[in-house]
C-alpha cells in the first residue's frame, strides 16, 4: 500500500528495481525446484502401470504449463503496449518470448522421452503435444516476426497482433487435434494418466510449476533489463550524433 | 452500424481487386496450376495403389489447397503498398476492417473459388466416390475463405518486410492447423461413413469465427505497417 | 481549421523535431520546408494521422483527429508521395475506382473533365497508366483534386516531375480552393506561386 506502482512503468525507475528483485527470485526458484526435484524423484510413490519412468511429469507438465501461461503473459503485455502505448510492456512482452519458447522446447522433449516407455514412440499425434508443437511454432513466428522488422516501433506492435491472434488459436487447435484424434481412434492416452493422484506427487508437481515460475520471473526480468539498456543505448548514441536544434517556425 | 456509403466501398475494393485480376490473368491463375501440379505428384511419389490414394486424398488435397491459398498471399496488400493505393484506402471515411473484407472477398474469388471448383476433379484423381468428392468441395467452400481470412493478417503483419515470403507461411500455417484437420476431417469421415456434417459445421464454425475477428485484426496490422 | 500542437516527431531512434506548433485557417495554405530528412513527409503523414507522433496532436475543427478517425476522414483529400494510381488501369478506371471509395459517383464525363483539366489529352485516358511518363502518372494522382469536395488537402511534394504549364494548372487549383475556404498543407522544396497573404511557411530542420 502507497506504493506508486505506476512509477514503475518508466523503464529507467523500472531497470533499478527489477535489479534488486532478481536475486530474490532466483533463490525462490532453486529451493523450490530443488525441494519440487526432492519429492517427485525420491518420496513420490512408483507408479504401478509405469514404474519409474513416469516422474519425468514432474518436469513436463509444470513446462507445459509455463509454456502456455507465458504465452497468455506474452500477448497481455503486448495488448496492454498497444492500449496504453506503453513502451515497458513491449520489452516485457520481447523478453518473455524465448523463456516461453524454450518451457515448450522442454515439453515437447519430456513429453518424447515419457512417450518412449510408455507409448513406444517418440512422438505421438496427441492433442497435448500437437498443440504444444504448434505453440513453439507460435513462438516461433512471434520472435522471427519481431527480428525480421527493423524499426522497433512497428515490430513491437507486429509481434504483439501476431501474438494476440495466437491467444485465439491455441485453444482452437487442441480442440481440433483432440476432435481430430477420437476421429482417427489414435493414441487416447492422456499425459496425466489416472486421475487420482497421491499428494504428494501433487506436491511435487505444485513445487515444481512454483519454482519455474519464479525462475521464469528471474530470467524475464533480467533479459528485460538488457532490452532496456540495449534500447536507451541506442536512444542516447542517437541524441549525441543528431545535434537537437530548435524547431524555426514562421 | 452501416454508415451511408460503406456498402459502396466494399463493392469499389472488389471491384477494383477483380479489375486487376482480369488484367492479370496469368497471375491470377498460377496458384490454381501450382494445386493440380502438387496434387498429380503425390501419386507419382507414393504410387498408384488407389486404397492408399483414398485414404492420403483429402489430406493431399487440403495441404495443396492451403499452400497454393498461401502463394498467393503475398499479393493481396503488396501492390497496394507499392503504390500508395494503401495509404489512400486507410484514408477513406469508411471502417477499415470494412475493406479489408473486401479485400478478402477478392481474394477468395481469385485464389479460393477456382480451387473449390477444381477439386471435384482433383478428388476423381484421388479415387475419391461421389460423396466424398461432394464433402471435399463443400468443405473447401466452407474453409477457403477463413484460409483468406487468416491469410490475409499475416500478409498485413509483414507488409515490406524483407524475406516476407517466407515468413508469412511461418506465421499463418500454424494458424491453418484447425482449418486442415476440420477440412480433411470431413472428407474423411464420409469416407469412413461416419457422416461429414459435425466437421464440416466446425469448418462453419471457424469462418464466423474468422469473420468477426480477422478483419480487425488486419486492419490493425496494416496501419502498423504504414506508420 | 487544422491545428498541430506540440507535435514531436521520432522515426526509428532519430528525433525529426519537437514542439512544433502551427495553425492553418480556413483559406489558407501551409507549405512545409526544410532538407532532406528533415522530417516534411513525417510531419504530413502525422497530419493523415497514418503516423502517430511521439507527443503532441493534431486537432481538426478543435477536436482530436485520433478520436474523429473516419469522421476526419470524410473531411480530407491527401496526395502522398506515392501516387496510389494502379499501374494495370487506366487513368479513367483508376479515377472512377478512387471515387467509388470515397462514396462520390463520378460519371465518366467528370472525370474525363478532371483529367483534362491537369492537361491530360482524351487519347491517354483509356492508356493503361503503366505506358504512361511519370508527370503523366502524377498528373492522374493530382486530377483527384478537381474531383474532390473535402475542405482539407495534404499534398506531399504534388509539383515533382511536372512541367511548367501543369503546375501553373496545379497552383490555380490550389488557389480556387482557398477562395472557397479549403485548407491546404503542402510539403514543397518549390515556391507555389501564390498571393503572399494566404501562404504560412514552416520551416524543419533535422
């Protein structure tokens, strides 16, 4: 309370503040992924059907997760940049990209190596992990599209449109794929397997999304605070070159 | 919400898109020749097995038909750009996502109706029955215009980019996996005898969907691009 | 009456200029002036409102042009440096198709009218506009404005490539404007040729 968290939305009050946060963040995540590791590798009980191979859940749903969430992150700050023509909120939304990315790298590799033992595939055509493909296809576009632009303006609010239209699409192609699936009688195992979980799998897979969340927080903040620098860099080497002259109007 | 003089400029965008399209006949025609020829690979490639060619069919035929949706893409705004015809559309008393349906509208006629037409044919090749080459071309009918739809705010998204070729298929073939998988889906369903109708209602579904939000979101992406 | 206030302008890291202010009244002209670079064309296109500026407005008829979207643009006749003329046209079609978007149906007799009145002979109206010389084009973009009725006109740089005898046309249309109470903005590295007392000079350095 009385904090003017407003202050915060001018990248130069905002670069001094995420530098002190990050520290805190960092050490969050590990103990938590450490205390998350802890439980799901060595107290969860084995899992009758799958025997041990099944604790890589405990990485890849929490990177599913993420992935996805940060997605939703990513296009908020964009709509927000867009609607409140807020400079801060494109940086977030630049340096949530790769982090998102590579949580949906991360699942979409746990997810290969889990379906190995259990389907006796790599790669299964199942929803889950088809739309988790097309969310790192997503990303993907999102960063290709913002490298590909040259004036920072216009490629901040192109990746921010692109993005928000993936927030439509997401749900639409796990539907679909989910549709398309019962159709083909294909694999209908779902990730998760039996509902009923024991608590302290559920523990583990809570700590687990808790901590790469917070690390998430630590890697966006600090890549946020290269954005800044790498942008107000650019600024002021600009305003010493250009000599600012009065504007002469008769 | 019409506003006088709204209908006018819709009708003056295709018009004029169908114009241009006349004059180029060539033009207009390629993306239609680029389908029949990937669709005629696809049996050279796998072979001539018609169980195999059934059942590969309407998913060959969808992905030809959406890629030669995408080649075409690139000329929906590019000209317009080019020559400040653009600019001058931006700049008219009407709703932009207004024109830009009208642009999609030509589009469609342009890319998408010749494929929907053709493919009664193309199924034929595919050893396709009357029925499902009947789903194919109402399910084409359904889903090419949403492919127009999507299509056209990635071309918007990367109005003079350099490597924009390229990049509008990254952006928009993930944003055509629900359109594929309903699409394919109908045909094979009827081939299956399960009955099209959910697919292709889904297909409906999509267009609407499309409908409400595309434009804007076009219309958004071109004043970026022109800024 | 247009005004700008406050109006700064960045393109890409470059400041173009800040705080410009100026106000141009119903009759008048505003030529706008300065080097390559300097930020004429921006300045234009932030009028359009196609730009947005960094700081600042544009008002028109003291409201904000950014809340009267369509509205202002039911008021203004802009001509970029591009010349928004479809190559695979002809002079008359691109005319005709201009008009149909702005929602004024012009006959052919009109627009043949407009066409010759910028000096354009009756042979070169069913000519593809892609055969046609760059004065010719830029003359077809500029027959748009004996079509137009809207008060506000933005030209950017209308006299390049024309010769002598189409912007004296250029210019008298320009004049028969302002006595009828139109405004006009015109990014220009030329003199127009007009009475003193209507003309208002900004000058921008980059």
């Amino acid at each position: 309370m009385g904090i003017n968290w407003l202050k915060y939305s001018a990248p130069q009050a905002f670069y001094p503040l995420a530098g002190k946060l990050i520290p805190w963040f960092s050490i969050v995540a590990a103990l938590a992924i450490a205390v998350g590791l802890y439980i799901g590798l060595l107290v969860a009980p084995t899992d009758f059907q799958q025997g041990e191979s099944y604790r890589i859940i405990f990485v890849h749903v929490p990177a599913a997760w993420m992935s996805m969430f940060l997605y939703v992150v990513m296009a908020l700050w964009a709509g927000f940049g867009m609607g409140l023509n807020a400079r801060l909120s494109f940086m977030m939304a630049q340096a949530i990209a790769p982090t998102g990315a590579m949580f949906t790298f991360l699942a979409l590799l746990t997810g290969a190596m889990w379906g190995k033992p259990t389907w006796g595939a790599w790669w299964v055509w199942d929803a889950r992990l088809t739309s988790e493909l097309i969310l790192l296809f997503q990303y993907a576009g999102v960063m290709l599209l913002r490298t590909s632009i040259d004036d920072l303006r216009r490629a901040d609010r192109a990746s921010g449109v692109f993005a928000l239209v993936g927030v439509v699409n997401v749900p639409i192609i796990y539907f679909s794929v989910k549709w398309w699936n019962t159709l083909h009688q294909g694999a209908s195992v779902s990730m998760t397997g039996g509902s009923k979980m024991a608590a302290t799998m559920l523990t583990a897979m809570l700590l687990m999304t808790f901590g790469f969340w917070m690390y998430s927080m630590a890697v966006i903040l600090s890549r946020s605070r290269c954005v800044i620098l790498e942008r107000e860099q650019l600024l002021s080497w600009n305003k010493s070159a250009s000599t600012p002259e009065p504007v002469e109007v008769r | 919400m019409t506003r006088p003089g709204m209908w006018d400029a819709l009708c003056g965008v295709v018009r004029r898109d169908l114009l241009l399209a006349m004059r180029r006949r060539s033009d207009a025609a390629m993306p239609v020749f680029f389908l029949v020829i990937v669709a005629s690979l696809f049996p050279l490639g796998v072979g001539p097995e018609p169980a195999v060619l059934r059942t590969i069919g309407p998913g060959v035929l969808w992905v030809a038909a959406l890629l030669a949706c995408l080649l075409s893409l690139g000329r929906v705004f590019t000209a317009d750009y080019l020559d400040g015809v653009l600019e001058q559309m931006v700049l008219i008393a009407q709703p932009l996502p207004v024109l830009v349906v009208g642009k999609v509208f030509a589009h469609w006629v342009i890319a998408g109706v010749p494929v929907v037409l053709l493919s009664p044919l193309l199924g034929m090749q595919f050893g396709l029955d009357g029925e499902a080459v009947a789903v194919l071309a109402l399910s084409l009918l359904l889903g090419t215009p949403t492919l127009s739809m999507i299509g056209t705010i990635g071309a918007a998204l990367v109005l003079g980019v350099r490597g924009s070729g390229l990049l509008v298929a990254l952006l928009v073939l993930p944003l055509y996996v629900p359109v594929l998988i309903f699409g394919a889906g109908a045909v094979a369903s009827s081939l299956a005898g399960v009955g099209a109708e959910a697919n292709l209602s889904l297909l409906g579904a999509c267009l609407v969907l499309s409908l409400f939000f595309a434009p804007w979101a076009t219309a958004a992406a071109l004043r970026i691009a022109l800024e | 009456m247009l005004q700008a206030v406050a109006l700064s302008c960045m393109r890409g890291e470059r400041r173009l200029f800040v705080d410009v202010n100026v106000t141009v009244e119903p009759g008048t002209l505003l030529t706008v002036v300065g080097e390559n670079g300097s930020g004429k064309t921006s300045f234009l296109r932030i009028l359009t409102s196609l730009l947005s500026p960094e700081a600042g407005a544009v008002l028109w008829q003291g409201q904000d042009i950014r809340q009267l979207k369509e509205q202002y643009y039911a008021q203004l006749t802009y001509i970029g440096h591009l010349n928004g003329v479809k190559d695979d046209l002809t002079p008359v079609e691109n005319l005709m198709a201009s008009a149909g978007l702005t929602g004024d149906h012009h006959s052919n007799p009109l627009v043949q009218d407009a066409l010759e009145s910028v000096g354009l002979k009756r042979m070169v109206h069913r000519l593809p506009t892609k055969v046609l010389s760059q004065g010719q084009r830029r003359r077809v973009a500029l027959a748009r404005l004996w079509l137009s009725t809207h008060p506000l006109w933005l030209l950017d740089e209308p006299f390049t490539s024309l010769d002598t005898a189409s912007t004296a046309l250029v210019t008298e249309r320009l004049q028969s404007h302002l006595r009828g109470g139109g405004l006009a903005v015109v990014v220009t590295h030329q003199e127009v040729a007009l009475p003193s007392d209507v003309i208002q000079r900004l000058r921008l350095n980059g």
